[in-house]
C-alpha cells in the first residue's frame, strides 16, 4: 500500500522549517494606521471654488517593504453643487486613483481607496485632493462660495502594512536607511552602557543627538541599559572589553574596528515542545536578526570611546562602505553662540535659498502658499524702532486683473502686499518691506507668501483665462536683520521647548550641568531623551555638557532630572513648588510694585516703571505650606533663578518614581505639551497631553543676556522716551538752577570785594 504523499513530505518541510528557525527570526509584518494630520498638509482641506486641490506629503523609508497601503477618508460637499459636473479627484504621484461624484442630495461620504505599492517611492510622495466643481449647466462663477467641498484630515487614515528590509551592514547606512526621518511610526533606539557614571552619560547623550539629528523633525525615544535590547537598534557604548562582553553572552565578535555595525543577535526560536531538541548544538541558542542593528562605539580607553561617539554624530553622508572603522581623528567647527538650525544672527542678510526656499511659481487664481521658516535666539531683545528688511524679487504675467497681489504674513499676521498691478506683466527686482522687529518672536517665526491671482476678464458667460496667471518668487530674494541685543526676561519654560534656552544659550551646552541621582538608569534615560530632543531643536550635539551627582562649584545653568523624593532639600526650596508652593494671586494684575521695596528701588521703579534690571521683579501670589505630593501620570516642570550662581537658571524636571520621570521626558515631545508649556511651572497629565497641561507664572522674574552702557541708554530712550526726556528736562532745569545760585553767590562776593 503506497503512503499518502503528505507522510512521505512531512520529513522534508520539518527539515526546511529547522533551518529556517536557525537561519534566523522571519521577518516581522508590521502594521500602521496614521491620521494625515500627522503629515504635512500644503494647501487647505476646504476645497473652494470651480477647481481648487491641496496636498499631502507621505514619506516611505527606503527600510520599509511595504505589502500593502490604503487611504480611508469621509467628505462633505455642499448642497448647492450640480453632481453630473462635479467630481472629487484623488491622486497618488500624479496618478490618479479614484474620482468621487458629488452628489447634493447624498453630501456626506466616506471613502476606502486602496494604494498600489508600484507607487510607493523610498522618498516624499504626494497624495493630493482635487476637486472640479459647478452649480450650473450654463456659466458658473469660478468664485461663487455655493463651491465647496471639505475633506476631514482629521479622521482620514492611511493604513500601511510593512516588514522591514534587512540592513546592509555598512557604516554608510547609518546616514540615509537606518535613522531615516521618514520612518513615522515610533521610532525607538536603545542605548547600552557599561554604567551610569556622568562620562558615560555625557557620551550616550552625544550619540543619542547624533540619532535625533539624523531623525531631523521626527520624534524618537531613548532606553538605557547594560544589556542589548531586541526588537529595536542598539549603540553599544564602552571600551573594547566591555564590548566583547556584552556580545560574547550572544556568542558573537565585535567588529575589528572602534566604529562599527553589526546585525542584532538574540536567541534563537524556540523549538516546538513536542519536537526533539536533541540534535540543536550550542551554535543554535543564538540567531541574527538582520532587520535590526548594532552600533559599536568603542575604544581601548574613554578617551577612544569618546572619538568614536564624536565621529558616529558627524556622520551625515552615505559613506564609508565599511562594516567597521578606527576613527583617527575628529574636528568638531568652533561653536559659537550663533550657529544652530534655522538661526539668523541679526546684523546679517540672507538669501531666501539659504534659509531653505527654492525659487517658486505660482499658478491659478488660489494658489498654495509658501512658507519660510527661520529662528531667532531665544534672549534677542526685539525693539520697536529697529526693522528688519525684506527684499522680494519676483516676476509675474501679462493680462492679469490690477487688483492680484501678493500678501506676506508673519506668524499668522499680516504685514505686507506686493501689488502685481501692471497689466502687461513686470518684474521687482528688489521691492522692499520694512518689518518692524516686535512683529517678530523669539525663537520659530514663519513667512508665509499667499498671491491672490485674478483673471483680467472676468464677465458672465465668458471664457475665464487661467493659464496666464503666474508669478515667480525667485531664491535671491534678501532678508536682512539689525544688529540687536541679547536680553529677555525669565522665568519662561516656553522657551526652553522651543530651543531649550537658556541651557542651550551655547548650543554645544558648555555653560550647563544636568544633576542626576546616581546609579538610577529610568533618570539617566530621562535625561538623555530631554537632551536629543533639544538638540534635534537646535542642530548641534552637547559636546561640552557636563552630568553632575551634585550641584557644581562653578557658575552653570543647571537642569535637575530626579524623582522629586531623590532631589535634595536646598533645590526644593529654590523653586516655586516645594516646600512653599506658590500661585499666582487672581486679585490683581501681575507686575503690581510691591510697596515693600527699598525708598531707592521705589523711586526708580516710579521713574522706569517697566525698565530691565538684574534683580528679581516682584510679583503677586500666594503660597501654602504643604507636601509635594503627586500621582504616577504627573510631570513637573519648574523654572527659577538659582541659587548657586548670579543670573543663572535652575530647571526641574520631576516625577514621583523614576519610571514616571522617563514616560514624562518622552511626553516632553508631544506638541500638545509643548504648545501650551510656558510662565515657570507646568504640570502635565501623562494621560492627557490634549487637555491635562496646566502652566502658571508665580514667584520672582529676572532677566538674562548683556546690554552695554550704550545699549542700556538706547533702550531706555526708545522704550520710555517721555519719563527719558521728562528726567533730562528736570536735571537741565536743576543744572541751571545751581548754576544760577552760583553765579548769584560769585557776583555777591566781587560786589562785596
């Protein structure tokens, strides 16, 4: 009797699917469903008018095999279209994937539309919404408000299912494949470290920005500890010996080199329980996972160590094509307080092209506007009678209607427009904007360009000619800021998200100490995760930061990540929280002089009741003798001069248990607590970033930064001109006044002689 052909196989797949296991784990399918909220949306979801679109950006990281994608997204269009004329047009990279009809008596609609992985590009692809709309079978008013239709980004999702690639075990892929900005899930990076001593932590800071850097604008995490950790990439951190330590427990070499990559080994698949392991040797216990990584950062001293950490944050091009390396050398640029991402240094001028605004055409009656996005220094003192320049050079079509123009905002708000009045079309070569510099902020402050485009003809029932409509704005176009002063005041946690001034006054943070508890890898990885995102902010690693178990001994802005049992009483008594815990007095205004100040501070404040100074300003508040008590969801943040060293800040960064601490550090990077982060203490709700985020402004203010003689007299009189003027006029009247009696008094004596 021949045996079924199953027996006679069983065998053979039973072997096969050995040798899989030992060839190493499969590769995992990966599963993401996103709002397009969390990409970047060019253009309005409100589609208005005869024809109008906006567009999404979906990037697609050369790691990702993708297997499948799909968009789902709802709509409403108005009641007032005529639905045989009028569609909604989805595309992907300029194919189109589906076409909706817009129906009046059906106005809401939800749609699936699956995406072809043939159109899914390793780099930024568009996903664009088109519409053409009409109400009538005549004429229709390209402008008539009855045309629209609205697309809910807030509820469409993009559904990607993917597996990773496996890595090509080079160096060069650790600048464009491994930390690739356009990976957006959650990205995570785990950080091996023989222990928790302020050197190591310095390093493991420094590779973690290296990381963050790479990543540019997209959040990423940080875990710490003595171990490799699977499922996600590792940097190993340590001299050689450590090293071969930590890979000899997976049975695996480090790379010949101090700077190396290697795949992740962990152990093997374990065998079906009702299988014999007899036959599995010592080799099998671990396995390569080829999807994931292992950064080697070593050396044969600290010193080596460091090298190799300075090199691995530099690396930003895809070379070299090696699996390990021996750095020699590496030169750091001198770091001034004027480098950093995005950063204008006033008393300069920049082309648009480099601050990172290529030449742009625009096109059609509305079309999507451009932004320009440029950072100044946190502590710049923005006067009211110095401007900043702007100098657009821009060209546009013939047979256009004189009232298209181009409007220019600033953070939302409105400042200027470029007439583009002439019909026969023209050019600006320069045409210059002065910009007066409190309509800045410091920090982030974004141009956006907005033409308006209308048609010369324009009639009822008469061919509307679009295609002429065009203007250039070219990248030569200036921008050019006043020398300014460094001065602002503080407490103000608003800034330290936005840059993380004032510890990053030197982006490099020479001038800054963290204080850690010792020996606590949760506070450690906190502070570590609050580092790399700063640094993403600014561009620049913190070489020159240093991690204290205590106060130092020098003058330092000083950051405190500890559980507040573990923080020591004399820092607790420098903030505004604890033992006191102030807040802020609801009966009168903030800034209300306190009668309680010296007769001299009284009468200058009387004289300059607004002017900067270097002591602390008085405000109102109260304050209650009570515990410091919080929950396991909770993160505090505090702001306060401190206590070691004259105009200097000391931050607080705390939670009640050292796990919490680390899930704040990592909420630190959501916009929602960042958005509404400011005064000197924010509390927020782990479980509630959205609505949990409460700020206040209590205790004492100061200010930061350096004014000359010189510069302290211009701001006087430009801030305060009448009280200036008023106190010049009654000490010329009192000069002439003693100068009279003494006059008087000389004549008396010739007379009496």
């Amino acid at each position: 009797m021949k045996r079924p052909m199953f027996y006679l196989a069983a065998p053979s797949l039973l072997f096969l699917l050995l040798l899989l296991g030992m060839a190493g784990p499969a590769a995992a399918q990966h599963s993401l469903s996103i709002p397009l909220t969390e990409f970047s949306i060019v253009g309005k979801p409100l589609l208005q008018g005869k024809a109008a679109d906006f567009r999404v950006s979906v990037p697609i990281p050369r790691r990702w095999d993708v297997a499948s994608a799909s968009l789902r997204f709802p709509y409403v269009n108005s009641t007032g279209l005529l639905g045989k004329r009028s569609r909604l047009i989805v595309r992907f990279n300029d194919q189109v994937l589906a076409q909706i009809e817009l129906l009046p008596e059906s106005p809401e609609g939800v749609v699936t539309v699956p995406i072809p992985t043939t159109l899914l590009k390793p780099r930024f692809n568009e996903l664009q919404f088109a519409v053409a709309q009409d109400y009538d079978d005549q004429c229709t008013d390209p402008g008539n408000p009855i045309l629209w239709t609205h697309v809910s980004v807030e509820r469409a999702i993009l559904e990607v299912d993917y597996a990773l690639k496996p890595l090509p075990m080079a160096l060069s892929s650790i600048a464009d494949f491994l930390f690739d900005p356009k990976q957006f899930n959650e990205n995570s990076v785990h950080l091996v470290v023989p222990e928790y001593s302020p050197e190591m932590l310095n390093l493991a800071a420094i590779a973690a920005s290296g990381v963050a850097l790479r990543f540019e604008f997209r959040p990423v995490t940080f875990t710490l500890s003595q171990d490799l950790r699977q499922g996600v990439d590792n940097i190993l951190l340590g001299d050689t010996a450590f090293a071969a330590d930590v890979l000899q427990q997976y049975e695996r070499r480090a790379p010949e080199g101090d700077f190396g990559i290697m795949p992740l080994p962990g152990p093997a698949p374990a065998m079906p329980k009702d299988e014999d392991a007899s036959g599995q040797t010592d080799r099998e216990r671990f396995v390569d996972d080829p999807t994931r990584a292992v950064i080697l950062l070593s050396g044969a001293n600290m010193q080596a160590v460091r090298l190799s950490s300075e090199a691995f944050s530099l690396l930003s091009f895809p070379l070299p094509d090696v699996s390990s390396t021996d750095p020699a050398s590496v030169v750091i640029p001198n770091i001034t307080q004027e480098m950093g991402k995005s950063l204008v240094v006033p008393g300069h001028k920049y082309t648009f092209a480099q601050l990172g605004m290529a030449s742009r055409t625009f096109t059609d009656m509305y079309p999507i506007p451009e932004n320009l996005t440029i950072r100044l220094p946190s502590d710049t003192l923005l006067p009211g009678n110095l401007f900043a320049k702007l100098a657009v050079h821009l060209a546009y079509g013939a047979k256009m209607r004189e009232d298209s123009v181009v409007n220019i905002h600033l953070n939302g708000r409105f400042i200027a427009g470029v007439p583009l009045g002439n019909p026969a079309g023209g050019r600006y070569g320069g045409y210059q904007i002065h910009i007066p510099m409190y309509y800045f902020r410091p920090g982030q402050n974004t141009f956006t360009f907005e033409p308006v485009l209308s048609p010369l003809v324009t009639d009822h029932c008469t061919f509307i000619q679009l295609k002429n409509l065009f203007v250039t704005v070219f990248d030569d176009s200036m921008l050019s800021f006043p020398k300014l002063d460094y001065w602002t005041e503080m407490p103000d946690l608003a800034l330290f998200v936005e840059d993380g001034f004032p510890l990053t006054k030197w982006p490099d943070w020479r001038e800054t100490a963290i204080i850690l508890p010792p020996d606590d890898p949760h506070s450690a990885a906190a502070a570590v995760n609050i580092v790399a995102m700063i640094s993403q902010k600014t561009g620049i690693p913190p070489y020159q930061l240093r991690f204290l178990n205590e106060p130092p001994q020098e003058a330092l802005d000083i950051l405190v990540v500890a559980p507040y049992p573990a923080i020591s009483p004399d820092i607790l008594r420098a903030t505004p929280m604890a033992p006191r815990t102030s807040y802020p007095w609801q009966g009168a205004l903030q800034g209300t002089r306190d009668q309680s100040l010296y007769w001299w501070n009284r009468i200058l404040a009387d004289i300059f009741p607004e002017r900067p100074r270097s002591v602390s300003l008085p405000s109102v508040h109260g304050e209650a003798l009570e515990q410091l008590v919080m929950d396991t969801d909770k993160l505090l943040l505090t702001q306060s001069l401190s206590p070691y060293a004259a105009m200097r800040t000391l931050m607080v960064a705390t939670a009640r248990s050292p796990e919490a601490l680390l899930r704040g550090a990592y909420a630190l990077q959501d916009p929602f607590l960042q958005g509404q982060a400011q005064g000197n203490v924010v509390l927020a709700d782990l479980k509630d970033l959205e609505f949990g985020v409460r700020s206040q402004q209590s205790g004492d203010r100061y200010f930061v930064g350096d004014l000359g003689t010189f510069s302290w007299f211009t701001y006087l009189v430009n801030t305060y001109p009448v009280w200036f003027f008023g106190t010049i006029l009654v000490i010329l009247a009192l000069t002439a006044l003693v100068a009279r009696r003494l006059l008087r008094a000389r004549m008396r004596a010739k007379e009496q002689q």
